[in-house]
C-alpha cells in the first residue's frame, strides 16, 4: 500500500475555507483581528483547493490495500500535466507545482514493473506511448510473443 497525504492538504484547505466565517468571527471577537486571513490569502488558498481535487481521485485509487499498479504510470502522467506551468500564474503555484514534480518519484514511485502492468492491462494499454512500448519490447521480447 501507498501513502499519498495530497487529501489531508486538501481537506485542510478545504475545511479553513469553509469555515473561515466563523474563524473570522471569533478573532475579531476575541482581539486577534491580525491573524485574519486576508482576501489575496484566501484566493490563493481557493487556487491550491482547485489544483488539489483531482489529487483526491489519484490518492484513493493508490492508496487502498488492493492497488492496480497498471494505474501508476497513468496518474504520474495526468500529474506531470496538471503541473505544468501556465502563463501568469502565481510563484506560490509555480512553487508548489515543481514541488510535486520533485517529490512524485518518492511519492509514486515508477518503475518497468507498474510500466509494464500499464502496457499489459487491456484498460489502460492504449495511454502510454508508442514510444514506451517498443522501448518496453525491446528490453522483454518474450512478454509479446
């Protein structure tokens, strides 16, 4: 089993946003006005919020005691994709973005192995590319007699 935390980040954000009324409400009650979240702050947290949601589909399917290993590759890819950088964007997305990519070997490990199960598995064979899989038959000729 794998152990990816992207939710808990996630459910987090989720949860200082959806009750940041409330938290508001009780600081200024209580004369901590400073520690309000400011409106750039809440913005920028409602953008790591959306970036993160498709996360939460990536974790739970890696995360549960039977994992389809054909999945690995698949959702490494739509990672390195989400992650690419877009025009204008915030350096603290941009931040967070590389540190994914960073992070994603020791995260989501890949190897010839889940590369392998992703080629074999007649669901999710035709996502990987061309390229991969004559790389993938040359190095192992007798898996495609």
């Amino acid at each position: 089993m794998l152990t990816v935390k992207w939710n808990a980040t996630h459910s987090m954000i989720a949860s200082i946003l959806d009750n940041n009324a409330a938290v508001d409400g009780t600081l200024l009650r209580t004369g901590h006005r400073e520690l309000q979240i400011a409106g750039i702050e809440k913005a920028l947290l409602q953008e790591v919020k959306d970036f993160l949601q498709p996360f939460l589909s990536f974790t739970n399917m890696v995360s549960g005691s039977l994992v389809h290993v054909g999945y690995i590759t698949l959702i490494r890819h739509e990672i390195q994709t989400l992650c690419q950088t877009v025009p204008r964007e915030s350096s603290s997305m941009w931040e967070l973005k590389c540190l994914i990519l960073a992070n994603l070997d020791r995260r989501l490990p890949e190897s010839k192995f889940t590369r392998l199960a992703t080629l074999l598995d007649p669901g999710t064979k035709d996502a990987i590319s061309l390229s991969r899989e004559e790389k993938l038959a040359n190095k192992c000729p007798q898996l495609f007699i």
